[in-house]
C-alpha cells in the first residue's frame, strides 16, 4: 500500500507501487547497477524527480556501513591555493560517487580536531587532510588509529608514516632564491610562512640552502615568518625597506604575500621587477595577472588534489597498503618581477 499523504516520506515501496517494479529493482537503479536496463533506469529516476524521492544517506550507511562521504580539512580557504585544492578532489571524488564535507581551520588546532572528531560521528568513509600548523604526530597517530583511510596533502605531520602528496617544498625555494642570486641579488629576504607547518619550515630550509651553496652569509632579520596575507606582505616590506642596509630582493611564502609585497613596494615608490625583485610560491591563477606578471614557483594544485583523491581510493580499497608518499618537482615560472639585476 502506498504512504502518499501529505508529510510523508516517499519510500522506495511507494516509488515501486507507482511504477508496477519490485522494491529490489528500484533499489539497484539507485545503486546504479549494470543489471537494469536504460529504460527502466530512465522511468524510475523520472518518478524520484516527480514524486520527490529523498536518498537516506544515513539509513543507507547504517545497512551497508558506507556512506559514500569523504571529510576534507584545509587551512585557508581564503587562499585560492586551498580553493583550487577543494576543487580538485571534489570533483575527482565525485565521479566516484562520493559526496565532500568540507572544513576549514584557520590554522587552529581546536577547530581541526572538533571537524575531525565531527565528520567520525558521521561515519566518513576517509579524509583528505592538510593539517594545520603544530599539529603532531602524536594527534595524527589518534586519527589514523579510527581505521578511517586518511590521506595528507600539501603538508605531511613529521614522523608519522601516512600516505602523503605534495611538492617538494624544499626544493621550489632553492630554485627561486638561486634565480635572484643569479641576477646578482645578495641581500634576499624571506617574508611568510609559519615554521611549524611542514610547508613553511621546508620553504626556509630551501631558501638557506641556496644562500649556503652561494657562500652568502645568512642574515637572520631578514627572514619574516607570518600569515600567509597581502597586509602582512605589505606591512613586512615595509619595515625591511627601514634596514639600513635593507634586501633588494624578496622570496616569498606564497603568492599572495608577494602581491602584498607589490603594493607595498609601489606605496614607497619602488617598482618591482625594475627596481626590486619578487618571487612567489604557488602559481595561483592570479599570479600572471598582475602588471608586471609575478615570477613563482609553479605548483599544481589540480594535480595533488587529483591524486590526494585516487590515493584516497586506493588506501579504501587497500587499507592495509604501505603508505605512499608522493613527491611533485616544482618548476620556477620566470615572468616579469624579477627581471631587474641588483644594483651595484
């Protein structure tokens, strides 16, 4: 007997009843299996539509202990490093079938936990993390003690061996501080970037290596760690330039900080790329934008979402698979904000 009355969930028996079908064969279009033919499969999704069918996701996940949810944490989403990041695994998960609860930290340790904890109640399928910054080892160690397959983009926890995709940070920083020392640069600064995040302490260390096989002496005041913003950017060049002997270059923590870096150069009446060199990390779209076009270091986010997503799968299907690490080389894209030699 069908349940049409008014308030009433429409049950898969009440969309069967309409169409003269079996319970059993509505339930495999829903599961979109194979055995159904296209017509059937056309009639039972147009009664869904007309009768307003609404899939219990939750009943479903209790029957089958699946419900096709994936919990993604980032950092930043006002970074559009993290919104192209997003992007990408959604979409690559979607076409699995999975749907995406996203969380956003603003590197606060607190709201990562409450998210994580969260999206476990909801009995997730697995997760795709970029941890906040100070996250340990020791918290990582808790999550992945769930069972729940979990998989670290663009940042990895030291010691803790999980599957991980990212770039070589390190290496992406060497290549851009080497190019500005190239152009003869030799007091280059360092602005952004926190040094208890993996991406932020390996960018510093790329950035000493390059200085140390220049046989440039370090100069400490000269790297700025801070959030990743245009304000703090613009603020951080602007107290450098009061050095007596200020930098005439800078590399930066990311874009964004270099486009902060920009506006505060120009607000002093320097040009960069004429008068000053800049660099980035990242290559966000934005980057070839700007007048001149920033020179960064080239990192694909659609990429390390894309296999953040197909690593997720593999660890679903696999739970028991060593870790793997992924590892992208970053390339220097050399635009127009550097192209000045150092003044003599």
């Amino acid at each position: 007997m069908s349940r049409d009355k008014p308030g009433s969930p429409v049950t898969l028996l009440d969309i069967a009843n309409d169409l003269g079908l079996s319970r059993a064969t509505v339930s495999l279009v829903l599961r979109n299996s194979p055995r159904i033919s296209e017509a059937t499969r056309e009639r039972v999704l147009e009664a869904f539509k007309r009768k307003g069918y609404v899939y219990n996701r939750h009943a479903a996940g209790m029957r089958s202990n699946q419900t096709h949810t994936v919990g993604v944490v980032v950092n930043d989403l006002a970074n559009p490093y993290f919104t192209m990041l997003v992007r990408a695994i959604e979409a690559s998960l979607s076409t699995q079938g999975f749907i995406t609860l996203l969380g956003n930290t603003d590197e606060s340790l607190e709201r990562q936990s409450r998210f994580l904890d969260t999206v476990r109640q909801h009995n997730i399928d697995g997760l795709i993390v970029c941890p906040t910054e100070s996250t340990t080892a020791a918290q990582m160690r808790q999550v992945l003690a769930w069972g729940i397959p979990c998989v670290f983009a663009s940042r990895y926890v030291a010691n803790l061996q999980a599957d991980y995709v990212g770039v070589d940070n390190r290496r992406g920083m060497a290549l851009a501080t080497s190019h500005l020392i190239g152009l003869g640069h030799r007091r280059i600064a360092m602005i952004g970037g926190v040094m208890r995040a993996s991406t932020g302490s390996d960018r510093a260390e790329g950035y000493r290596e390059a200085l140390r096989t220049a046989k440039i002496k370090l100069d400490e005041r000269l790297i700025v760690p801070s959030p990743l913003t245009r304000s703090d950017g613009k603020r951080i060049i602007t107290e450098l330039l009061r050095l007596k002997n200020p930098p005439t270059a800078v590399v930066c923590g990311n874009d964004i900080v270099a486009f902060g870096v920009m506006l505060g150069l120009r607000a002093h009446g320097i040009e960069p790329g004429t008068d000053f060199g800049v660099v980035g990390f990242d290559d966000v779209p934005e980057a070839g934008l700007w007048e001149p076009p920033l020179t960064t270091v080239q990192v694909l986010q659609d990429e390390i979402g894309q296999t953040a997503a197909d690593l997720l799968l593999k660890r679903m299907t696999e739970p028991s698979r060593t870790p793997t690490r992924i590892v992208s080389e970053p390339v220097l894209i050399v635009r127009g904000t550097c192209g000045a030699r150092a003044k003599a």
